[in-house]
C-alpha cells in the first residue's frame, strides 16, 4: 500500500471550491482505499496500490476532474 499526496492547482472558476468533488473522483478508482481532503491546503491524501500505475491513473484523475497537479509527494510502507 502506498500513500501520496497531491497538490492541486485550481482552476479559473474552481478557487473557492472544497475539493469534494475531486475527492469523490478518486474514491471512484478501483484501486484507491482512502481518501483525504484538505482544501485550505489545496492537498489530497490518496492510499492506494498497483504503484505507480496507480499514481498515473490519480493523476489523471485529478486532471480529469478539472485541477492540476502541481506536485505529488509519495510514501510506501
């Protein structure tokens, strides 16, 4: 299981938003086991597996859901 942290860059038009949505975009993905959202820190704290075919696929879903990434900070036990 790993853990990463992804910092998001907003949008035009999505500043004052609470990441929920962004949140239930990664629940969403088969291989994610937690979510957490902070949205005064712009950071979502994603568990997971299946390395970094994992990530690749949170990354897109962040992109997917309309944010970007600015970077990903990742931990593995």
């Amino acid at each position: 299981m790993e853990d990463v942290h992804v910092y998001v860059d907003r949008p035009a038009g999505k500043e004052d938003t609470d990441l929920e949505d962004l949140g239930e975009a990664l629940r969403g993905l088969d291989h994610v086991s937690d979510v957490h959202v902070d949205a005064s820190g712009s950071v979502v704290a994603v568990s997971y597996e299946r390395g970094k075919a994992g990530r690749v696929a949170i990354e897109r879903a962040v992109e997917e859901a309309g944010y970007g990434v600015s970077r990903l900070s990742v931990r593995s036990d």
